[in-house]
C-alpha cells in the first residue's frame, strides 16, 4: 500500500475513534497495539507532541494548555492537545488516538494515576515515550516526570496558616485521593502539623479529600466539620483554591468567613481576590509559565532524541522515574505585586478591580 494510501486509512480511523470516545464512552472497545510509522502532521520532519490533559473545568489548565502549545510551536514542533475532563475511558481512547497518529512523545496530566499506566502501555508498545506532567503517573515506568515539589506545596499551606492560628481545632480539606498530589500535599501538611497534634496545641477534627477536586463536595465536607465540632473549626487547611471557596462558603454560612484562616494553591484569579479581601489567608504560586515552558522544552528534547539530564527521581510504586522538580512559592497579602503580578500570571486591573 502507498504511503499515500496509508494516510488516509489512518485518517479513516481516526475519525471512527472519535466516535467511539464521543459515543461510547460507558463500554469497553477492544485495544489495539498500534505501532507508530507515520505522523498525521503536514512536515513529519518536526517534533510531534501529544498533550493529554485531565480536565479544562479549571481556571488554571486554560494556562498549561496556552503556554505548552506556545512553547513547543516556538520550538518547531507541533502538538495537539485533548482533554478528558475527567472521564478516564476518554482519556485513554484520546491517548489511542494520539499514538496513532503518530506522535513522538505523550504529555499526561492523569485523572487517576493508577488507571493512566494503561496509556504508558500503550505508548510504550509503539515506541512513544510519555512524560508525566505536573501529576505523577503510578505504577508505570514512566520515561520522565516534571512538577513541582509537591510536599513541598503542603509543607507552605501549613506554615502560614499556623501563623494565623498555631492551636486549637484544624480541619484539613484534601483534594481528590485519585490524584497523587493530592496525597503529597497532604503528606507535606501533616510533616508541620504533627508535632503540634503530638504536643496537643492542635487537634486535628476533621481530615477529608475531596472527589474529584469538587468545590461543592468541599463545602459539603466543611459544613460536615462545622456541624460535628459545634462550629469550633479553628482553621482549615484546603488543599487548593477551588476547595477553598467551597470552604469559605460553608464558614460564611455560621458568619465564619475572615475570622477562620484557610489556606490555597494555584494562585487562581478568585482565589487571590479572596486574599485581597481577608477571607483566604494564603494561596500557593506554582509558575504555570515555568512548568509549561520547561516541560514543552523537555517533549521537544524527548522528541529528538537529545540527552536529558536529571538530578531527581520519584519512586511511583514500580520504578524510580527521572524527575525535574520545581520551586512552589507561598502568597499572602503582601507578596502579591512581588510574584504573580511581576511575573505576568495576573495584572493588578484583574486582581484589585
């Protein structure tokens, strides 16, 4: 069969993939292995990047999206990105649909970091590398993994709310238990909370994730903590900004909010309008710009084949992954100017309108 031929059988298939995503997302479809031997891109001289996100239903990924897409292109590549939001069946049927078409390297943001070793499968029976992206793929041996100390993340929330409030009755709101970080940041949390609880100035009431990162099933779990301890919740540690304002809802109910310090991450627009206004107490600045430009540069690296050099790893639960870790910064009150708004992330127009 020509070459030419190829490429339209391949388009062919791909379109029937699709549909099967759109409409058959509640059965199993058969998996095929399918070995890479072309690109579905006009030039297929150039880096191919396939960029698997786990959710557009937050304000921050718009961003990795934006900025990752931009880099990899400036660099001479091309990327497509697809979005599961959510939906692991779909996240694994776009990743088929990315190795067949012929991508040189896969970009996973994983809802479920077990469930996503299935598209390291995949990808490695064709030959494709993939590289874990601010969340860690487990259980796999994935090639790369690129985030931000995550511990470190938990260890930030912590200190600064035992600033506000070093006693008395804590509550800590997780994020979702499918998602590994979720588990570090709490880890980091509780690396600063434990003497206190060891020593009795805290006690620690109430300890949740968070499905699915929800900020209703936040509000929910915060209204669960408030009821049990007789509204006597001292401070809270949420374990982002959307979980945050979920909490923040529920302290606003019983006349709460401003007077129980809560914590953040992500450094998102709402979440840092409520820093301004005294209700959060703090917000984790993650550079969006850094992870995605340093990630879009290490695809592009993969994609050639070029040496990459890794000082860490992180084991994953069946093998130590080469890893690249960045620096998460902690946002109050009065760094605000200092960071998010001097790097660009959010104007001072948006932020204090």
């Amino acid at each position: 069969m020509s070459k030419f031929n190829r490429k339209y059988l391949y388009i062919f298939c791909m379109v029937l993939i699709t549909f099967l995503v759109v409409g058959c997302t509640g059965k199993e479809v058969k998996e095929t292995s399918q070995k890479k031997d072309m690109k579905l891109i006009t030039d297929e001289e150039k880096p191919y990047i396939g960029f698997l996100i786990d959710t557009l239903k937050e304000e921050r990924w718009y961003k990795d999206k934006a900025l990752f897409e931009e880099q990899v292109k400036s660099l001479g590549g091309e990327v497509k990105t697809l979005a599961a939001n959510g939906l692991d069946d779909v996240q694994i049927k776009q990743a088929e649909l990315l190795i067949g078409e012929g991508v040189d390297v896969l970009v996973v943001v994983p809802h479920d970091a077990t469930i996503s070793a299935k598209i390291v499968e995949m990808a490695h029976e064709a030959g494709i590398k993939v590289i874990s992206y601010d969340r860690l793929i487990k259980d796999a041996d994935v090639d790369y993994y690129i985030s931000f100390d995550n511990e470190k993340v938990g260890e930030l929330q912590a200190s600064e709310i035992l600033k506000k409030t070093s006693s008395g009755n804590f509550a800590y709101i997780g994020g979702s238990e499918s998602d590994n970080n979720a588990i570090l940041f709490r880890q980091g949390a509780m690396k600063v909370l434990q003497p206190q609880i060891d020593s009795g100035k805290i006690k620690l009431v109430y300890d949740e994730y968070t499905e699915e990162w929800k900020p209703d099933v936040a509000k929910s779990n915060m209204k669960n903590a408030l009821s049990k301890n007789g509204n006597k919740i001292d401070a809270v540690i949420a374990a982002n900004d959307g979980t945050a304002g979920g909490v923040i809802e529920s302290l606003a109910s019983v006349g709460l909010a401003g007077k129980v310090p809560v914590s953040g991450q992500d450094a998102e627009l709402e979440g840092v309008r409520r820093i301004v206004k005294g209700v959060q107490t703090m917000t984790v600045y993650k550079s969006i710009n850094q992870l995605a430009t340093e990630s879009a540069e290490l695809a592009v690296k993969v994609a050639k084949s070029e040496e990459v050099k890794t000082e860490k790893t992180i084991n994953n639960g069946k093998s130590d992954i080469p890893s690249i870790f960045l620096e998460p910064i902690a946002i109050t009150q009065d760094n605000i100017r200092d960071t998010i708004i001097k790097d660009g992330y959010l104007t001072e127009e948006e932020i204090y309108k």
